[in-house]
C-alpha cells in the first residue's frame, strides 16, 4: 500500500510542475525561491542519506533566531 | 447544470450514493460490466449480472430521477478463460438489443495476456457485426501503457473500427497523446490514489482540448467516490474556465458520445 501512495504523491508533484511551467507567466514564476526549495528537495528525497523528512522541513522552515 | 456519470458501478454502491449523486444534478449515469471482485463461477452468473444491471438498477436509479444505462461484456480479467468467455460473449446479442443497453463495454485488457487480447478482439468483432459502441478498460499501472498500445494498435490495423466509436477508459498523461492523436474518444477517471486528481484532469483538458473528452469517477467496490466527478467540475471553474466549457465536459461531451446509436435519451 505504501507504494500506491508514495507513487500518487510523486505523480501529483510532477504534474504539478508541468502546470507551473505551462502557465502564461512561468518566467516569474519558475524563479520563485519556493519552487527553488522544492527542486532541492527533490533532491533530498532522491539521495541515500537518512532522516529525509526532517531535512526537508528544514530546508523549508525559516532559520531559528532570525528576525521575522 | 446537469451532469453525466458515464461510468460507475453501481451494483457496488449503496442507495445513499444514488441521493448524493441526484442531489449534485447527476440526471443519467452508465454502469459498464466489469470484474465483481471475485471470479464468477459460472457464465450464468453473468446472465445474472447482466439481468441485474439492465432491468433492477434502473429501477433503484429512477427513485432518485436519474436515467440509468449499461454496457455488457466479458471484463479483461474473466477474459483469460477463453471457453468461458465464449460462452458468456455467446448470450449477449440477447442484452445488447435492449433499449438501455450503450454497447459492449467495459472490454479491454488486465494483465496483456494473449488471451485477453483474443476474447477483446472478438467483442470488438462482435460490436461490429451488431453496430455497437465500444467503451474500453486501459489496464491499471505499471500495465497500462503496454496495453493501452496494443488495443489502440489492434483497432488502428484492424481497418473497419471508427475512432469516433470507441472509448478508451481511465487514460492519464501517458496514454493520452496516443489516443488524441488517433482520433479516439477518451475518458478520464478520478480516483482518490490509483488514477487521476482533479487537477491532473484539468491539466489534461487544457493541454489536448476539449474535443473528445469525457470525465467519470468509475465508482465501484474499492476505494472510489462518485463525489470526485463533482469535485473536477468544481476545479475546472475554479480554474476559471467558463461554464459552456464546463458543461461541454461534464455534459455535452458524454451526451454527444453515448447518444450515437440513439439509445441516450437522457434530459
């Protein structure tokens, strides 16, 4: 069952790109910081080292101790 | 806006969807033969079956005002038993010459085997010998590339099918170049984790067009809700697009394709 689910997941995010980039105003968007973070951790999720999850929300959480 | 379930299966679902879907203006829907979940023990249960969804589902249907229409067949899965399946394909003239009865659907393939392959050619030969639409079952997953290619193949080579005729059912990014390229109608369905999103349908309409489009829940006994054809006219609108287009796919579209041979009489 985890493979269903895992693989609707990655199949929802990629068509969620596709629509990204088919938009009237991909230029703007495309270069957006979050997507950058999503691409990143793309990345993360496809490498061998441990603790996935947690890297991730790191990667998309605002660094402890900066001013809001 | 009245809307039209063009698959759904519901032998398998309770009165209480038959509210829901009435009360979302659902006016006709149609239940395509397919797998019980269990293999049937004999061809008469298909008699059964096919006696169940022509003659008693209609009745539950019209309490809630909803038209309701079938297709008939021998499904991908049963069809490995060649013998079998011959003798079921065998008393379906008898069904398909009733009133509410679409055509011979939902055939297809399941796991690609040859005689899958063999008991689909010969429905599609017998759809043309009784004039018939054809709503086809694109295997699940990992199959469905492979055999959605090798039925578009057969009918493509086969030189007397018309691409206007035919269905091809449960069609996603994948799949869909081929068969909007072919001239086939395509349908697309809306399951919560196995098939398309909402979104993912949308994106799929805006990329090929409207033309020949058709969208359906295909509510059956797993995890499915018929609700999710209601939530993708939702997305689409949302999404902006205008309501003659909305209507065009949750309406018009299906209306057009299942009313070929006269038999969809629906509001």
């Amino acid at each position: 069952m985890y493979f269903l689910h895992m693989r609707s997941a990655l199949i929802e995010t990629a068509a969620s790109f596709d629509r990204i980039q088919l938009a009237d105003d991909v230029e703007a968007v495309w270069k957006e910081s979050q997507l950058e973070d999503l691409r990143q951790a793309a990345t993360i999720l496809a490498g061998d080292e441990p603790d996935r999850a947690a890297r991730i929300l790191h990667l998309l959480s605002v660094p402890a101790g900066e001013d809001a | 806006m009245n809307i039209i379930e063009p698959h759904v299966h519901m032998i398998a679902r309770t009165v209480q969807d038959y509210e829901r879907m009435a009360r979302m203006h659902t006016v006709a829907i149609c239940e395509p033969a397919f797998w019980a979940g269990y293999d049937r023990t004999s061809p008469a249960a298909f008699h059964d079956y096919f006696t169940h969804i022509s003659e008693f589902e209609p009745t539950r249907a019209a309490q809630y005002l909803i038209d309701h229409y079938c297709w008939i067949c021998i499904n991908p899965k049963e069809a490995e038993d060649v013998e079998f399946s011959r003798e079921v394909i065998s008393f379906m003239p008898e069904f398909l010459s009733k009133p509410n009865v679409l055509g011979i659907g939902e055939i297809g393939l399941n796991k690609n085997t040859r005689n899958e392959m063999m008991i689909f050619e010969e429905q599609v030969e017998l759809a043309l010998q009784m004039d018939q639409l054809i709503w086809i079952h694109t295997p699940h997953l990992q199959d469905k590339w492979k055999g959605t290619k090798m039925m578009a193949d057969y009918l493509v080579g086969h030189g007397g099918i018309d691409p206007n005729q035919v269905c091809f059912d449960h069609v996603e990014e994948h799949t869909m170049p081929l068969l909007h390229d072919l001239g086939f109608w395509t349908a697309m369905t809306v399951y919560p984790v196995t098939k398309n999103s909402p979104d993912r349908v949308i994106d799929l309409v805006e990329r090929y067009s409207l033309e020949r489009k058709i969208v359906d829940a295909s509510g059956d006994w797993g995890p499915s809700d018929p609700a999710t054809l209601h939530d993708t006219l939702f997305q689409m609108r949302l999404r902006g697009h205008a309501d003659p287009d909305v209507e065009q796919l949750f309406y018009g579209n299906p209306k057009h394709f299942l009313n070929q041979k006269g038999k969809f009489k629906t509001r």
